[in-house]
C-alpha cells in the first residue's frame, strides 16, 4: 500500500518543510511536488516528481 501525505511526518512533507526551513532545504523532488501539488491513489506528488525528474536525467 502506498504511503499517503498525511502519513509522514510533518517535517518530511514537502509544503510544511518549505515553511519551517525555506526553499533551500528542499531538494528538487520536492520542490517540483509542491509545483505538482497532488499526486495519485498510487503515488504521492514527490514520487512523480522523482519519476519526471529521472526521465530529465536520462536524455
């Protein structure tokens, strides 16, 4: 079963993190998630961000 949002810790969640540590803590996934903003019943938005951002690395 897919891990939701809500699951993880405050501090791993994408928009919270933003706020408690500014842009510069985020890694690129994350940040691309918050952009994303929601995900699917089978993956959470950080999960298809890593996605595209893999498809970016191989060209």
């Amino acid at each position: 079963m897919p891990v939701k949002m809500k699951d993880l810790p405050i501090s791993e969640r994408p928009y919270e993190k933003l706020e408690l540590y500014g842009e510069k803590r985020l890694s690129n996934s994350e940040l691309l998630a918050i952009i994303i903003k929601t995900g699917t019943k089978e993956e959470t938005a950080v999960t298809l961000a890593q996605k595209i951002l893999k498809l970016r690395k191989r060209r």
